[in-house]
C-alpha cells in the first residue's frame, strides 16, 4: 500500500484515503471540433503503460478533495515526487 | 418567523445565492442524525465509567465556507462575523466561543455554530462578504460525535489509518479521512478527546461499528 | 498418560501447572509453557500425519513456523474448528483439542497407506496437469479420492464466535523478530527515543536465545531478555507484541502483523476481548531481524518420524524440559549441529553418534563434542533410514569429498531419532514481499536479502550471522543507523558479553547420495508436506522444466501452507545439480504473503455481519422499517423497495402502489438522490459545459432535466437542476452516480478550467426529500401550506420557497411518474416531521407509500430512462431518442458533444431505446432478454439488441418494455422476436417507450 504526500495537506496519509484518476498531463483538447476523429480517439482512449517513471493525477479522495500529480515508477512503486495541478514534473522518465 | 424565510424565490435571488432559514419554530422538534439510536435513554440505563465516552454534538448550524485564502477582504470578512479568523495552515483550526472552524481543504472550511445561530450567520456571511465564494448549509448532512477516555485513540487506530500520537496530532489538529468503511472530519480537542464529523446517512453504520470496537474497553453514553 | 520424554528440571515451562488436552481423541497430559508440539513429544507421540500424496506415517520434524508435518485441527466445538494450525507454534491451554488431519480412518492404522503405495506410482510429478489432460469425467474419480485422502482441514460449518479486528500503528522504527538481534535494536531505538513496535511470533521475546544454555554476561541469556523486555515496556512509545507474527512487508513500509491474543487461553476467547488483531503498520524504518531456519538433509527415507532437524531437537530439551526420543544420531554439514548432540548427553540420554559429511572440522563446538568423548564419524553420511511409524535405525556410509558419491562400505546403527543440518537458511521472506530478489552467499550458504527500496535495514541470522555476539552488534547498529535516520540522537547501549565461539567451515551440501540412483533409492523427500522427492525433481527436470518457477509448479513443491520453509533451496539445489547449473543460476523463488496461514478471520476483522458494508439510511429509516417495508440496496443506500401488506405478494403491491398514484397520491423517500449545490458566477457557465443541453437561459425559480455524458458522448447520468439564485444552483444525480458526479465536476474545474468562479459542494445528506405524486397531491400539499400551489402560481417545473407543515422547505414540482408532483426538501433533522405529517394528512385521499420498483414502473409507463439501466455507458443522447435534450447551439463544446459526433455514432444502424408491446399483452418480457428478428432463422442468429428495462403495467393492463433495437427508431410497428431460455419465443411489436399519457397532460394540470 502506497504512502502519499498531499501537497495540499501537507502530510503522508495512507493510500487507501487517495483515488487515482490515470496518467496525468491529458489536456483537453481547446478546439474539440477541430479535431479529427482519430485524434479525439487519442485524446480519450489511448495511455501510456510504461515499466518505470509514470506521471499519475490523484485525488484526496477521502481528504481534502483535492486533485494533484504524482510520478510513480511502476515497478519499484516509489514515489519520485508529487506536485500540483499547473506544474510540471522535475523528474521525468529518460 | 423571519420575512427573510417568507421571500419569494426571485427575491431571494437578490443576493445570487438562495438563502434560507431552514428550522421550523421550536415547536417542532429536530432529529439529529442519530435520534433513532436514543443516546439519551441509554445515559440514563448505561454504565458510568468506561475507556471509551461518547456524546453526540447534536443539531448543531454546519456551514461550508468556500472561497479564496489569498483574498484579504474576505479573510477580513470572516474575522467580522465570526470574530475568530480562517486557519490558513493546512489541518487547523480555530475558535471562539461557540463557534469553530476547521480547515477541511485550501479552499474550504467548516464553521459549526449553535443551530439557532446559523440563518443569522449565513446572513451576516452574506452581507459582508466580497468577490468569489458560496456558503452552504449542511447542517442536517451531518453530526459531531465527540470520543473521550482512555482508550478512545485505541479505539480511533481501529478505524482510522492516521497517526494519532500527540506528536504529529496534537490538540487542535484536524483532519478528514476514512474511519472504517465510511468517513469523518476528525478534531481533537484534547489528550483524550476528538470531535468526529460524521454524515448523516453514515451515522447509524458508525454509532454500530462505536459499540462493537468498544466492547473491549466499555461505553459510556453522555446525554 | 505419563510423559515418558519429560526430563524432570530445567526448560522454560511450569511443572506446578499441568494442563490436559487432548489428541485424537485420547487425553493427555502438558505443562504451562509448553507447544502442542512439544506436550506431544514429552507423551512419545510419535505419528501426527499421513503425508499428503503417499499416505506416509509423519512426525514432528522442527519446533517453529517451518514446521511441515504437524499441521492439526483444532477445536472443541464445530464452530471454533481451527484448520491448519502448527503443532510447534501452539501454546497449550486446559481442555484444548486437537485432531490430525490427514489419514484415513486414522493416521495410525491408515488404509489410504495402501493404495498410497499404488497411488505413489499413479501420482508421479505433474499428476495433476497430466490428469488435466484426460477426459475431464476421469478428474472426478480421482479428486474425490485425493481429497479424501489428502484434506489438510475443514473449515469450521458453524458461524465463528469469536472477535476479531484490525489496528493501524505507526512508528519510527518496526522491528521484526525479538531474538538477540532484535532485541538490541529494539533496546537502542526505544533508548535513543524512537517510537518502536518490536513483533515476534512466539509467545516471549528472546528467540534463539531462550531455546539455548547460551550465557550473556555470565548469567543465563534469558536474564538478559528478561532485562530487556522489562525496559521497553517502560517507555510510553514502545509497543510489544509477542504472538504476533509480521506476515506481510509491503511497498513504502506498510507492514501487517497478525497478533493471537487469546489463542493460548482457551478454544473460544473470553467475552468482550478479541482474539485476533491484524495490526496494519507503517513505519519509517524496518529492522529485519527475523534470524534463520535449519535445513534438513535430503537422505533415503528421511521423513520416518523422529527424524527431525538439530536445533529443534536443542530446542525441545532446553526450552521445553524434553528429549524426543531416547537414542541420537547427528548428521550434520556444520558445527552447529554438534549443539544437538551436547545438549542431549547433556540431557541424559545416548548419542549413538555424530556424522559430520566434513573430514575433520575443528571448530569449538565439535572439540567440546570430543572432550565429551561422543562418537564422531567424519566424512560420512546418514545415507538411509530404516523404520516406518519411527525411526530404529540407520544406515551410515562414507563420501566422497565433494558429497556428491557414497564411498566405503555401510554401517547399520541402532537409533530413534535422526537430527539433520544442511546449515541454516536466512529468513528473507519478508524482504522478498516487497519485490527485492534475494541474493546467493556462498559463504552463509543460503540466500540473503536482496537490494531494496524500501527504508529496510537487517540484523543477525537473516544476515547468516548465527553467533550471538554478532547478531547482537548487528542489532545495536541498525538501531542506531535507525535513530539516526529519523533525526535522533545516538543512544547509550553497552551490549552484553557473549562468548564467541571459534566456527570451521560448513560444506555446502543438501542431497545425501545413495548406493543407488536417486531414481531408484527409497524416497527422498525435500518438501515434507507436498510429498516432493529428490527424485521427482530430477524427472521433472528431466522432463524439460528449466526454470525453478516452473519446477516448482511442476511438483507443487513450495505448495503446502509452510510454503516450503524448510524444503525450498533443498529442491533448488536437487534441481541445479540435475539440471547442471549453480544454484544462484538455477534462481529462487520469490516469498509471498503471508508468511505464515492465516484465520480469515483476522483479515476480515470486524467487516462482517452488521458491519460488512455500511448501510445509509435516510432520515424516515425508522418509518419505513416500522411499515414494514423491503428494501432494496441502492449503492449503499437502503432505499424502501416496497411495502407489503399482509397477504399481498410483491406484485400485487406493486399494482396497489402504482394505482395509487396513477388514481390518488402516492409518497416517495427521494433522499437519497444525489445533490450538488453549485455557487458562483460562472455556475451557469460549468453546467452548460457538462450537460448535453442548454442552461444559459434558465430563469430563478426554475427547474430543468439534464443529461451528463462523457467525452466519448455516451450518457453517465441525469437529473433534475434548479437555479436557486443568479449564482446559485442545485444540482440532482442518481443515488447511485452521486460521488462519480461530484468527483466528475472536480476534475474537471481542478485540472481544465480552473477559472470559472464555481464552487460545488455535496448536500445529498442535508436535505430529506418527499415526493408526492398523483391527482391528489395539491389538495394535500395545500392542507399543509399556506402558500398557494394553484398551476397559475406554481407551474410545472417551478420550485418555491415554501412552509411545509411548519417546516421551510424547498418544493419542486417536477415529476418522475408524469403525475402532478410536488417534491419537498427540508433540512433532514426535519425530514420525519414532515414526512409524518404528510401522512397523518394524506389518509384522507389514499395517499400510499411506494418504493423504488413501483418508481420504476410509473417511470416507464412513461419511457424515461434510468440512467444505469436504460443506460450502459455505449449509448448517448440521441440512442435513447433524446436529441432534444441536446444543445449544438452553445458555444463552448461541451463534454460529449465531439465524441456523440464520431462517426461511429452517427452511423446508421445504431441501437436505440424503443418501447416493446408484447402480442400477448399478459407476458413480461425478462430485462436482459435479446431481440432477433426471426427465431426460425439459421443459427446463430443475429441478436438486434436487449431488454433493458420490462414490467407488468397495472394502470394499461399489459406488460411494457424498453429496450434497444438496431435502428429502432426507423422500426415502429415492426415486429422483433425473443427467444427465451425456456425455448419459447416472446413476439413483441416495437412502439414510442412512451406508454401513458403521451402529451404529458397529467404532470400539468
């Protein structure tokens, strides 16, 4: 069971109070009807599955509410850094 | 009652957000989320001494407060209504008097109040505050439990996976998080004494799931 | 019973207190402090199992977690019946029972020991993925012979009394195993002011320690840890737990213990207590001190009962007072094992003699052997042991150097007990739980923990450091690398003196040669208790499997629920010698959870029962348990179903349900619909953006339907949102869609448009919701308010401000049954006044509770969907025939609008809602039931699409049905076929879902 640091609350609380939401950094398309339907396909279906760093949204589910970004090696399960919504990762897979 | 209570929906309107004085004259009697369970009867009939008290916090005004941390004027505002400012460090609180307040999210707080005072205060909210927020009554969404005794962080472990040594939950401290399969906005109030806000739908499931991990250590109801 | 193999001093067990339990059947006699296991061996039993695949006789082989054998049942009633309990980690109580559970009629005069003999041969490796192959009738046949013979336990058939619960801990340092390594760390990181949990699974703290002669200090080692354990429960922040075995290490130091914190008192635990306790712990540091298992030799017929492993034998005397048998032979490959041998002169009994596989290691223990004048047979090997129900004998010869060949001729020695030691293997399962691969050490012998993420340090024996001055040193610095890694300060520790002895080399050996081929020799065994020989190793790699993982399934050794502690690096090596490799080449096996069998009870803990799930109740609960309402389970809402009255079945109160609101008025708990309120000047802005349809010009005092879908268009949710305020508005979802709805409009201000000024929170629980539907709901609603709820002032799809039965209240006159309907919101802690009151009033116009099936019905008499049943995440607005429910008219593309327009979904062909009358109007078309378009046609035939929603009608006296029909909504009038199970066909003709009153005139007067 993963240990979480909210950047919100500022604490580690255990993951169970925590939802993960998928691969993190899937913009909205601004102009949605300028896209093909191939590419609002990729938009809504397609993620990556890396063996290794992966960039996750969360949310505090039973907590504060609030969303945020975790990278994550999916092998080793650490948890390189969480940052919040609008920010950029620091450590990024090679 | 009030004319505010009387106002059409278009004239309640006048302030953007519909508000409302939602308890009928004293004529008729609340019931708090956990009146079928009859905490008063078993006050009476229970034992005295145990590791573990429990007393509901019944009908009490809950008030959500969202709106902007960084925004002085409306930090000014709460601190006029309330006469107690907004904890601002994450997993605070603060209080005066009757009232408390307790950071629940960046964005977020819950102001619990005595019941008769909630319209007024949502009122006051209202009239004084500026820009960008919404306030919303939840008082009958949800109910304070408060656990004292000895055995009452013992008790708490059982259900909630947060650490509840003083030393990172000291006095003051709150947090909202699981207990058991449901959950609860935790304060504590002292070394052996929380304030749990629990919701209304969940509270029989929590008032069961209080008697059985207590059975070890002994229940005391208090009226 | 006397108990012939009690000595009459010493051991940790307490003569003045006799304890009576029972095996089998017969009564016998232990003291306090004894195991099972041991109160068995002090009464000479010898047989406690009949091996799982051969039926042959077993006896207790070791004295801890690793014990394969002496696995029993235990329990004196059906509903405490205990399976798979070890023997050797059971503590004794009064009256406790205990049974084998394997053998058959019994594990002495066992008629499965026969046709064992045969099945020997029927059941060689891969037995089972061999018999796979055959016909599957040929399975049965041989299952319900194999479970007959083979059971290792039942579950009890009762419901279990007892309690059981869970605890979370945190701590800066967890320390596993309270050995001497352990204990140091412990002692040093409660010192140094570390919040500490100090975890073993035996019933005191001093491991090794307290089944030694072992001096610390000069005094007794046992004084030492009496010392210790007395200082840490001093201080406030240590916890210990004693019968609490560390059963899983997983990611970020999460780590769960399992604590018996009555099993040693009685077969049931005592009123109010619990008798199990998972303790759920984070820690910031783990210490693994979790020390080493002996490994038995692999040798002909070494599973003979008294034959068993060195330091259980040390163990049996110096803890427990007893010697298991009268005449010893050692084998061993190390020094250690000559303990055995001292310890049991020292005991009184003979040595007949130690065969040391090593030409002439000196070392301090073997010269203490010769001073003691024992007989020592250097080089040589226990290559076979003669006996059946116990050991009378064995057979030593001489080996070559290496081990690997018999050399010189055999020598018969006459003796009951045959003591092995391969050496002794780390404990590094838990280390491995966490994914860490362990790594070989030729030197130790045996795997060591691998590298780790995880904030672990380790200590003593899981180190191969078997000599207490060293465990004790690796325990004191882990304690302080442990203080120092959480910002504390080094802490004062001065360990005690321990003797270091003077240790040769072992030899790295684990198969003892015969005079025959291992395919030819008497049985072998390397996993006692999945039956796995040296041979059946052999042919399984001989059979093609390489790697360890799959001979491991390939034999089902590692299997049995000691998960091969005492066999696995056996069969690695066995495997590697045939396979020609290393072992480190041929790989291990990875440990998993749980270390050791655990009650489902303690993982259930206090989830069960009332407390499985959480139940929601709504503020009229009460009222409804009392009218004697069904429920139905609605998420994890209870929501009334129905109410029966006497004599009615279910749809006969259906149809006085529903023709009570079709005819009168009827009354709906409607709580437990989702609610959002939703605040801020961009409010307006956010629904238009995730509703299907327009919100822009939504007037206070206004209520409208939406439709929720998601980015590939398809429907999620709908519900009815009022504009309270210019800014303000309250949002509805279906009971069950509430969380998905609020986390859905989170995500979405949080991470797309964080500058729309919105704020959303949930009020579902705040307000209790009445509705009251049918032609007499305003004469009702009237009686109670003195406002006027004429249609000229509160039209259809208005809500007001109003006072309810005293009671201020939100009233939305919007309908779900196409009936006049007022529903009322009041602050729940008033919800029951007013729901009492509407009831006391509505006598008079037949006003009837219903629930959520007649709903159901009323809503389909009238063709709107249920989202979540007429809906299944593959169909979007227009499926459902609900264009009008969409705006292309706004600007902003709004969530569903670019994937309802993918090709795909615009196609023609697609499956839509339609309504379905059945030719035969008394039939009810099952849900689920698939539409073909001629039952006759060739096979398979293509499937048109379901039923999703279906009922018997009572105010139109036929059955109605919604359902999806590929281009339906071009098929009115067509006819579309349903072939049941049953083989009979249901004609149904397709029409407008829309039964009852089409022009929607009712909900409007």
């Amino acid at each position: 069971m993963l240990h979480i640091y909210c950047p919100h609350c500022g604490e580690y609380r255990e993951e169970e109070e925590f939802h993960c939401a998928g691969q993190a950094h899937i913009a909205r398309p601004l102009e949605p009807e300028a896209c093909s339907d191939q590419e609002w396909g990729e938009y809504l279906f397609f993620r990556k599955n890396p063996r290794g760093l992966h960039h996750e949204l969360w949310v505090h589910a039973a907590g504060c509410r609030k969303f945020f970004n975790m990278t994550r090696d999916t092998q080793s399960y650490e948890i390189k850094e969480v940052y919040k919504i609008g920010e950029q990762p620091s450590v990024v897979a090679e | 009652m009030s004319d505010l209570n009387n106002m059409t929906a278009a004239e309640s309107a006048a302030t953007k957000a519909a508000v409302m004085n939602q308890v009928p004259g004293p004529e008729i009697e609340g019931q708090s989320p956990l009146h079928h369970a009859d905490l008063a009867s078993l006050a009476k009939q229970g034992p005295k001494t145990s590791g573990v008290h429990l007393r509901e916090l019944k009908l009490l005004g809950h008030l959500t407060l969202r709106c902007n941390p960084a925004n002085a004027d409306q930090l000014a505002a709460v601190e006029r209504v309330l006469g107690v400012a907004l904890p601002l460090q994450p997993l605070t609180s603060s209080e005066n008097g009757n009232y408390s307040i307790r950071w629940m999210s960046p964005d977020e707080w819950l102001i619990l109040v005595p019941g008769l005072e909630t319209f007024d205060i949502e009122t006051k909210f209202r009239d004084e505050m500026p820009g960008h927020y919404s306030l919303v009554n939840s008082s009958g969404g949800s109910t304070v439990l408060e656990l004292s005794g000895e055995n009452v962080v013992e008790l708490l472990k059982k259900a909630t996976p947060i650490d509840l040594h003083a030393k990172s939950f000291p006095v003051g401290k709150v947090v909202s998080t699981l207990l058991a399969k449901s959950t609860a906005t935790i304060r504590r109030t002292g070394d052996q004494r929380f304030e749990l806000v629990i919701r209304r739908s969940f509270s029989d499931y929590i008032w069961l799931w209080i008697q059985d991990a207590s059975l070890e250590f002994g229940l005391v109801v208090e009226a | 019973m006397t108990q012939q193999n009690r000595l009459t001093s010493g051991g940790r067990i307490d003569r003045s207190t006799p304890l009576t339990f029972t095996y089998n059947g017969k009564q016998y006699k232990g003291f306090k402090g004894d195991t099972l296991a041991s109160a068995m061996l002090a009464n000479g039993i010898d047989v406690v199992a009949r091996s799982f695949k051969y039926s042959r006789p077993r006896g207790i082989v070791a004295c801890g977690a690793e014990e394969p054998n002496a696995v029993l049942q235990l329990g004196a009633t059906e509903a405490t019946q205990v399976p798979n309990v070890r023997a050797t980690q059971q503590e004794l109580f009064d009256g406790l029972v205990s049974a084998s559970t394997n053998g058959w009629p019994s594990v002495d005069t066992d008629v499965m020991g026969m046709i064992g003999k045969m099945g020997g041969n029927m059941m060689p490796p891969g037995f089972y993925y061999k018999t796979f192959m055959f016909p599957e009738s040929l399975w049965d046949t041989y299952e319900s012979m194999i479970r007959k013979a083979a059971g290792i336990g039942r579950a009890p058939k009762e419901k279990d009394p007892d309690t059981y619960d869970a605890i979370n801990q945190h701590c800066d340092v967890m320390i596993v195993g309270a050995g001497p390594a352990g204990l140091a760390a412990a002692l040093t990181a409660a010192r140094g002011g570390a919040r500490v949990i100090i975890a073993d699974e035996q019933n005191e703290f001093g491991g090794s320690l307290l089944n030694s002669t072992e001096q610390l200090d000069g005094k007794p080692a046992t004084e030492w840890v009496r010392a210790v354990v007395e200082e840490l429960s001093t201080y406030d922040d240590v916890l210990l737990l004693p019968r609490s075995t560390v059963n899983g290490y997983h990611d970020h130091n999460f780590l769960t213990i399992h604590e018996r914190r009555t099993d040693h008192l009685a077969d049931i635990a005592p009123v109010n207590t619990v008798r199990q306790r998972m303790h759920r712990v984070r820690a910031k540091w783990v210490v693994l001190a979790t020390g080493a298992h002996e490994r038995p030799l692999v040798y002909a017929n070494n599973d003979v009962p008294g034959c068993m492993i060195t330091g259980a034998v040390s163990a049996y005397i110096n803890r427990y007072g007893v010697v298991p048998g009268n005449e010893l032979v050692v084998m061993t490959t190390n020094d250690y094992g000559y303990q055995a041998a001292l310890d049991w002169a020292d005991a009184g009994r003979k040595v007949v003699a130690i065969v040391d596989t090593r030409e002439a290691a000196v070392g301090d223990r073997t010269e203490a052997a010769r001073q003691r004048g024992l007989n020592i047979i250097s080089g040589s090997a226990v290559i076979e042991v003669q006996g059946t129900k116990r050991v009378t004998g064995v057979s030593v010869a001489g080996l070559s150097a290496s081990g690997a060949k018999v050399i010189g001729s055999v020598t018969k020695l006459k003796a009951d007990t045959v003591a092995t030691s391969g050496g002794w293997s780390p404990v590094i399962h838990l280390s491995c739980h966490t994914g860490s691969r362990p790594v070989w050490s030729d030197s130790v012998v045996g795997f060591l923990p691998g590298p780790t993420v995880q904030k672990q340090l380790t200590a003593g024996g899981i180190n191969g450091q078997y000599e207490t001055a060293v465990a004790l040193q690796e325990g004191l610095d882990a304690g302080q690398k442990a203080l120092a890694e959480v910002g504390l300060a080094v802490a004062d520790v001065v360990l005690p003196e321990a003797k270091t002895l003077k240790v040769a080399a072992p030899m790295s050996l684990f198969h003892i040669p015969h005079l025959k081929p291992t395919s030819q020799a008497p049985k072998q065994f390397v996993d006692y208790q999945t039956d796995v020989t040296a041979a059946g190793i052999e042919i399984a790699c001989r059979e093609g499997f390489e790697a360890i993982e799959h001979v491991k399934r390939y034999t089902a050794m590692g299997f049995g629920t000691d998960q091969g502690k005492l066999g696995n690096i056996n069969g690695m090596a066995v495997a590697a010698k045939a396979l020609n490799k290393t072992i480190p080449e041929t790989g291990t096996t990875v440990f998993r959870p749980n270390y050791t069998p655990i009650a489902f009870g303690a993982i259930i803990g206090r989830n069960a029962g009332a407390l499985f799930e959480p139940e929601r109740y709504t503020a009229m609960h009460k009222w409804h348990v009392e009218q004697g309402a069904m429920f139905e389970d609605v998420g994890q809402w209870k929501r009334p179903w129905y109410y029966p009255q006497k004599g009615e079945s279910m749809q006969q109160s259906l149809n006085r349900e529903c023709m009570a609101v079709r005819n009168a008025v009827g009354i709906l708990d409607a709580s437990t619909l989702g609610k959002i309120d939703v605040q801020g000047k961009d409010a307006r802005e956010f629904l238009g953006r995730v509703y299907s349809n327009a919100w822009a010009k939504l007037a206070i005092g206004k209520c409208r339907y939406g439709l929720m879908c998601g980015e590939d268009g398809m429907v999620f949710d709908d519900g009815v949102t009022a504009c309270l305020g210019e800014n303000h508005f309250v949002m509805t979802t279906t009971t069950g869609g509430a969380a998905h709805v609020y986390e859905w409009l989170e995500i979405y201000h949080q991470t797309e448009w964080p500058e729309l000024e919105v704020y959303f929170n949930t009020v579902t629980d705040h307000w209790s919701t009445a509705t009251i539907t049918g032609p007499n709901s305003r004469k009702l609603l009237e009686e109670l308010t003195d406002f006027d709820v004429s249609n000229d002032n509160f039209r259809y799809m208005d809500w007001k401000q109003i006072t309810v039965a005293g009671v201020p209240a939100r009233v939305f006159r919007i309908s779900f049954t196409g009936e006049l309907s007022f529903e009322i919101n009041v602050q729940a802690n008033y919800g029951m006044a007013v729901w009492e009151k509407l009831i006391e009033a509505g006598a008079k116009y037949g006003l009837t509770p219903y629930g959520t099936e007649t709903m159901h019905v009323l809503r389909a008499e009238k063709g709107f969907i249920i989202a979540g049943q007429d809906t299944d995440g593959s169909v979007h607005p227009y499926d459902l025939g609900m264009g009008w429910c969409v705006s292309n008219q706004k600007p902003f593309s709004y969530i569903g609008k670019r994937g309802m327009n993918r090709s795909d979904c615009t196609r023609a062909n697609r499956k839509q809602l339609v309504g379905l009358k059945t030719k035969d109007p008394k039939q009810v078309i099952p849900e689920g039931s698939a539409a073909v378009l001629d039952p006759n046609g060739p096979k398979p035939l293509e499937i048109q699409g379901h039923i999703s929603s279906s009922y018997w009608s009572e105010t139109l006296g036929h059955s109605i049905a919604m359902g999806f029909i590929k281009g339906g909504l071009d098929k009115m009038g067509e006819t579309v076929y349903y072939p049941l199970g049953d083989g009979t066909v249901i004609e149904a003709e397709i029409c407008s879902p829309i039964f009852f009153d089409p022009k929607g005139e009712r909900q409007n007067v």
